[in-house]
C-alpha cells in the first residue's frame, strides 16, 4: 500500500503519463481493488487510446475479479486490433473467451500466445483451463513453467495458491 500512495503521488505530479497511471492500476489491482485498478486502466485509455496492454489488463480484471467477461473479450478484441500478434493480448483474448464459456476458442487463443512467448499469465491460464477439465497433472505442469518465469513475490504467491487449490482438488476426488 506504501507503493500505491507514492504511484499515486507520481500520478498527481504527472497526470498523463502512461505509465505512471499504468503502474497505479497495478498496484491497485495488486492490493485486491479490481474496481479501482480498471477505473485507472479505462482513464489510461483516454490518454493513450491505443494501448493494448492496458486493453488487455482490463480484459483480465474483466474476465476475472469483475466477472464481466463479455465485457472483457471487448477489451480483448479492441486489444487485438491494435497489435493481432502480441502474447499479452492472445492471452487476454483467451483467457476472456474460456470465462464466457467458449472453452475451445479460449484454449485456442492461448495456445496461439504461448506459442508466441511463453509467459507466466498463459501458463496460470492453461492450468485453470485444464483443472476445471480434471487434468490436475497437467494443471501443475503448467504452474512449474509459469513459476519459473515469475517475476516477483506476488506472482509466485499466487501461483503457489493455485497449486495448493490443485492439489486439494486432487486429494478430494483421489487422483
């Protein structure tokens, strides 16, 4: 929270700086305000209208902690037409799809962003994509990659959380 109040003192000091209010959201979606971080994300936009990050960063928050995610694949789409090949964006798109129910057109669009770079996002994806199938093995197979390309201590936690998740899912039904 520390970080927050500085960001959004740096954000008070330049208030149209991408990434300054780029980092805002993050660190408002970091400390459990999804609400806060897309009002920052859809603010960004009007400064910076074509920054697919942001779009995707909002699909995300959309498709997940808002639970939006026709909204989300939005974003996602309007990311896409910005920059088609970009992994962050393949995966929002994904990601936004699976939430909406088109599990097969999410698989594909993540599938399309790891085999453009492998990320930490796609991986977490892929493994709630293949938990909620019941294949619990390959769900932590995916986590171990997304591991090994975590960034920070928040990444790792919450990658952590979700292999503790697995695990107890698979201990439940005794796989």
């Amino acid at each position: 929270t520390e970080g927050l109040v500085i960001a959004k003192q740096a954000a008070m000091q330049a208030p149209r700086i991408p990434q300054i209010i780029d980092t805002v959201a993050t660190l408002y979606e970091r400390t459990g305000d999804a609400q806060k971080a897309s009002e920052t994300l859809e603010f960004l936009l009007q400064v910076s209208p074509a920054n697919a990050d942001a779009m995707s960063k909002l699909a995300l928050l959309y498709a997940g902690p808002l639970s939006q995610p026709e909204r989300a694949v939005v974003f996602a789409e309007r990311a896409r037409s910005q920059n088609p090949r970009s992994p962050k964006v393949l995966d929002a798109l994904g990601w936004s799809y699976y939430q909406t129910g088109r599990t097969a057109k999410g698989e594909e669009f993540l599938r399309k962003s790891l085999k453009r770079e492998e990320t930490e996002n796609a991986y977490v994806h892929m493994a709630q994509l293949v938990t909620a199938a019941g294949d619990f093995a390959e769900a932590l197979g995916y986590l171990r990659l997304a591991e090994e390309l975590s960034q920070d201590e928040y990444s790792l936690n919450r990658i952590k959380e979700l292999q503790d998740d697995i695990r107890n899912k698979q201990a439940a039904i005794g796989g």
